[in-house]
C-alpha cells in the first residue's frame, strides 16, 4: 500500500468516527428532549432554545451572510420543514419511545428514493422501487396503523419523515449554489422565530442546574451534530458513509433503556430492521452505480 493510499484510509476512517459522533449528539438531543418534556416543559420552549442555541453559534462562528442569489424563498421553505418537523418530533417523544421515533424517521432515505425522480429528475429503476415498498413495510410494522398499539403522535413522525426528505432535496438543489453557512443561518433564523411567540407564552423555568444544562444543551448537541455530520463528507463520500447513520436507532435503543427503561418490542425491532435493510439496499445500488 503506498503512503498516499494509507493516507486516504486514515481520512476515510475520520469520516466514519465523525459520522458515528454525529449521530451520538442527536440521540443527546432527542433524549434531553423527551427527559425534559416528561418534566413538564412545552414543546414550543425546547424548540426554541434548539434553534436560538444554534443560530447564536452560527453567528459567532461564521458571522452574518445572508447573500442568496434569488433563492430566499427555497431557503425558507428548507428552514420552515425542518422547523416543523422538529416541533413535531418534539411533541411526539413525549407520548412514543425513542426506539419509536428514530425507526420512522429513518424511513425518510426511502421517500428521498421515490421521490428523486418527479422532483430532481434522477431515474428510479425496479431495485429503488423495491426498496421504497419494503421501506414502507418497515414502517407500518412500527407504526401498526390498526393494532391497539396505534398512538397517533406516530402519524406526525410520519410527517417528519415526509418533511426531512423534502428539505433533503431541496438541500440538494441548492448545494453549489448557496453556501453552507447561508443554510445553517436561515435554518437557525427562521426556527428561532417562529418558535419564539409560543415559547414566551409556554415558558417555564427548569428546576435545577442539571434541567438548564440540559435546555440548553440541546441546542448546543444539534449544532455540534450538524457541523460535524457536513465536515465528516471532507472526508468520506457519502456513498461510504450512509450505512452508518443507521446506528442512530442504535443510541437511541441503548438510550432508552438506560434512561427512561423502554424496552423496544419485536415488533419494532423487525419493523426496524426492514426499514434499515430498505435503505442499506438503495446504498448498495447507488454505489455499484
């Protein structure tokens, strides 16, 4: 192996650590969510201070630059998707286990699979069709939509998952030409205003040092993710690193039993695993391609 090939694997590598810690920090972002709504505190605070904390590191990070060449309106839709499905992941762990939550959400590569075609004209061929039915499987097995297990904060991960593929495919028509730090600022911007309203009328202090720390830490866990997960593709391409942001659901299994003792059921544990299978497919198709 010469120098520059060890080299490259060592780069790799980075990228791969990179994306496993990214991950690790929004599974600290989703449980201090559902450990302080389960305290008492409003969706609309959480959110909030989840957008305010990472808008306020944005800015001291990079400074202000709002230049978009014509595209505020794409870059706004972007932001108010994300804002929305956050709000509702935010409302939904309240009521569902992690293992919940994060098994849907995993589900939104597969509508970014059918959806390529119509809105970013790439080719959808029989493997991705494939993928996309067997995804949507996975979800109905944790979803169980006529089970008595049925809880309806289930149908607004759905809407996250909905939402997280169109604001990935918008990401995707605006890559090249608006710059990261453009995306990050709107993000943050818009999230902080329209949280902002509701969270001064829902607002309740946190009890103790550990509940702030932890109100704000989620912001903090959220920018730290984002700015980790865009460096980690320096590294590594995207091909190599999708098949483990999988271990999200991972953290979060662990997470939830250490924390709050949910124990996931078979069902979403298959439904899990046939969701994630969905996805390793389109990974695998993408690469040979």
């Amino acid at each position: 192996m010469t120098v520059f090939a060890e080299a490259r694997q060592d780069r790799v590598g980075l990228g791969i650590a990179m994306i496993l810690l990214s991950w690790l920090f929004f599974s600290f972002v989703d449980s201090s969510v559902k450990w302080l709504v389960l305290l008492g505190l409003s969706a609309f605070q959480l959110a909030f201070m989840r957008y305010a904390v990472h808008f306020a590191i944005s800015v001291a990070a990079g400074g202000v630059r709002l230049s978009t060449a014509g595209r505020q309106g794409a870059l706004l839709l972007r932001a108010g998707l994300l804002a929305s499905a956050t709000f509702f992941n935010f409302v939904a762990l309240n009521h569902l286990p992690l293992t919940v939550t994060s098994a849907i959400m995993f589900s939104s590569p597969i509508f970014v699979a059918a959806l390529s075609g119509p809105l970013l004209g790439e080719r959808v061929g029989p493997w991705r069709w494939t993928a996309v039915g067997l995804g949507f499987v996975g979800v109905m097995i944790v979803v169980r939509p006529l089970s008595a297990e049925f809880h309806w904060a289930t149908l607004l991960v759905v809407y996250n998952a909905v939402a997280i593929c169109l604001f990935s495919i918008i990401t995707r028509r605006l890559a090249g030409e608006v710059p990261a730090q453009t995306m990050q600022l709107y993000t943050g911007a818009v999230g902080t205003a329209v949280m902002l309203p509701m969270a001064v009328l829902t607002w309740e202090n946190p009890e103790g040092l550990r509940d702030w720390a932890l109100l704000v830490g989620v912001g903090v866990w959220a920018w730290a993710g984002h700015e980790i997960f865009a460096r980690a593709h320096w590294f590594a391409e995207a091909s190599v690193l999708m098949p483990f942001t999988y271990v999200f659901i991972l953290y979060m299994a662990v997470l939830g039993y250490i924390v709050f003792g949910d124990v996931p059921d078979a069902a979403t544990i298959l439904g899990a695993v046939i969701i994630v299978a969905s996805g390793l497919i389109v990974w695998w198709r993408e690469t040979r391609a």
